[in-house]
C-alpha cells in the first residue's frame, strides 16, 4: 500500500528480432528465451504480447548478409523485414504500439551504424539522409514510433522534418538521446549480427565517464522535436536515468539491455540468483531511478510475474458484487414491508 514505486506491465517494451524465412523462431546462444523470428512467427508473437497487455515492441531487422551493403539500403526497403513486420502487426495486434528501431549496423557489410567516408568514419550528415529514408518508409509501414539508434548528430530534426513532409506528422519520434558506448551490448550484436567489423561505436556513440553530456543530449533531442527520449544501457547508468528525468518533460524510457539481461541469465543457470527475482528487483530499480518505461527481454515474462490481477479475477469479483446486491436487495425490501 504505501510503496512508493511500482512496475507495471503497461511500462514494458518488449524487443523483437526478425529474420527471414517463415516458421523461424531461431535461439539465441548469449540471450536464453530470446528469439529471432521470421515476420509470421513474430506476428504470433505480437498477438501473444498484446493479449498479455505489453503496450509495445521495439523491432529489429537481421537480414541475411547478402542484403548487406556499404551503405544499408535494405533498411530502408518497402519491403524490408521491420517494414513486413509493421505492416502484418498493424494489421493483427492492433492494440500495439509499433516501435521502429532506425539504425544501419544490421544492414552494412561492415556492421558500422552509418555511411563511411574516406577515413572509415562514419559520415554523419549523409547518414542522416537515408535515416530520413528509413524512416518514411517505415512510418508508411504503420509504424507508430520511430527509434533511432544510431546516435548521428541532428537525427531526430532530420527525421520529423521528413516525416512531415511526406504526410506523416502523426508519427512520432523516440530518440535514443544517451546512448553510451558500452561493453552491455555484446549479446545484442550477437542475436543482430552487428559487430563491427573494424574498430567502434565510440566516434558516434557516448563516453560513459560523462553525465552533463546526457542531458545536453536530451535537451536537443527534445527540441529537434523528439517526443519520448532514452537512456541506454540502464544499470550502469542509474543516475544518468535521474538526471535526465529532472531536466525533461517528455516521457523517459530506459533499455535494459542485452548484457545487463545476459548477466542474470547466466548466473541463474548457475543457480547462483533467483532470476525472477532479479528481474524484478532490476526494474523497479530502473524506474526508482526514474524511467516512465522500460525496454527489458524480460517483457513476456514480467506481464506473468508482476502478479497484476488478472482478468478472470477482476470477472470473478465483479460477479460476486452482483450476487451480493442481488440476494441483498428482496431482504432489504422484506424488512421494510
Ligand atoms: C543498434 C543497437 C544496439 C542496441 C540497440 N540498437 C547495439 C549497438 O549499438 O551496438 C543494443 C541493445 C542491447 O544490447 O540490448 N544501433
């Protein structure tokens, strides 16, 4: 009664990989009970998540490296993964918001998050014209939100500037605004076969000695028109989670990402934790710290743990209030008389 925070399953985003084929739903070796899926079997799969009441998915596209190139043209395909994706789920779980990740590490052949120029850096302002790209045509795909992740200087400006051009001003924007350079992605590059394959993300991506910097980052992403900001990863960066809560309006989600999940997973198989437990005791953490959602691989599991009252309960008790009044009522009427 008197606790202070309390995660629901209305705060949880639950990621989703897709690859190609149909009938996959391919394991993950460094994320236990995470799945690649082709479009049917996510689409299952979202239709599974919204009658559990997970509000959202964040989906991820892994295309086969034959659709790979140097500049990630795939990503931005009418008839790409995440836009196959988008358009079935629109379709079949209606009730969900469809959240578009926009980045190109799982679309270039050397896994970098953008366009390369001469020096192999990434060339920001030309990776920003195919983010516009990218995200029309997923906003055209039935996206309600697109995220981007690649951390390019002026992405949220240069997507809803496009966006609204192309008619689509009621999608909206979640920008990936704190998105440090951190060793917690390690299984995500694994299940998206995204690992760079030459040097880092640090060129675009944050420097984890630094809080200010978050903040500014937020700050601009807000006013470039970003309507939900994010801070990644989470645990390391529980403080950064409360600055940038105080300094924005806007709602905050923090990921809870692929290492942070791998972490538990591993020690649990161990049996050295209670998995349920520390999911549980991490996301509470998360939005103790103040974040509004969360991103977490945990999704469809937490919808079953968090021991919300679950429909047939509410139906039951609804039930039993009739029958109360109904057999309380003659009695009533008879004492009067
Ligand atoms: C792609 C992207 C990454 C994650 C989300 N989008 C990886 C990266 O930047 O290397 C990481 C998610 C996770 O670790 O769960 N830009």
């Amino acid at each position: 009664m008197t606790r202070e925070t309390q995660v629901r399953t209305a705060d949880l985003i639950a990621p989703l990989f897709l690859c190609e084929g149909s009938g996959q739903k391919q394991p993950i070796a460094s994320m236990p009970d995470v799945y690649r899926f082709s479009v049917d079997a996510a689409v299952e799969e979202a239709k599974a998540l919204q009658a559990l009441k997970i509000p959202a998915v964040l989906l991820f596209g892994v295309p086969s490296e034959d659709k790979k190139d140097a500049v990630g043209k795939e990503a931005w395909s009418d008839s790409g993964l995440v836009q196959q994706a988008l358009t079935a789920m629109r379709e079949q779980a209606p009730e969900l918001v469809l959240i578009a990740d926009a980045c190109f590490c799982e679309y270039t052949d050397h896994g970098h998050c953008g366009v390369l120029n001469a020096n192999k850096e990434v060339h920001n302002d030309r990776t920003l014209e195919n983010l516009a790209r990218t995200a029309v045509s997923q906003a055209r795909a039935g996206a309600d939100l697109i995220a981007p992740s690649g951390m390019m200087d002026g992405m949220v400006r240069a997507i809803r500037e496009a966006l609204d051009k192309e008619g689509f001003g009621e999608t909206g924007i979640l920008s990936y605004a704190a998105k440090y350079s951190s060793v917690f992605y390690g299984p995500f590059r694994d299940a998206a076969e995204s690992a760079p394959s030459f040097g880092d993300r640090r060129q675009y991506q944050m420097d984890y000695h630094n809080i200010r910097e978050a903040v500014r980052e937020a700050e601009l992403d807000v006013k470039e028109g970003a309507d939900l900001v994010m801070v990644k990863p989470a645990l390391a960066y529980m403080d950064v989670i409360r600055a940038v809560r105080e300094a924005v309006r806007v709602p905050l989600v923090a990921y809870n990402v692929s290492g942070e999940y791998a972490m538990v997973k591993a020690a649990a198989e161990r049996g050295w934790i209670d998995e349920k437990r520390a999911a549980l005791e991490i996301t509470t953490g998360i939005k103790r710290a103040g974040a509004d959602l969360i991103i977490t691989y945990w999704a469809r599991q937490l919808a079953d743990w968090l021991e919300e009252a679950p429909a047939e309960a509410t139906a039951k008790a609804k039930d039993k209030k009739q029958e109360h009044s109904a057999r309380a009522k003659p009695a009533k009427a008879g004492a009067r008389a």
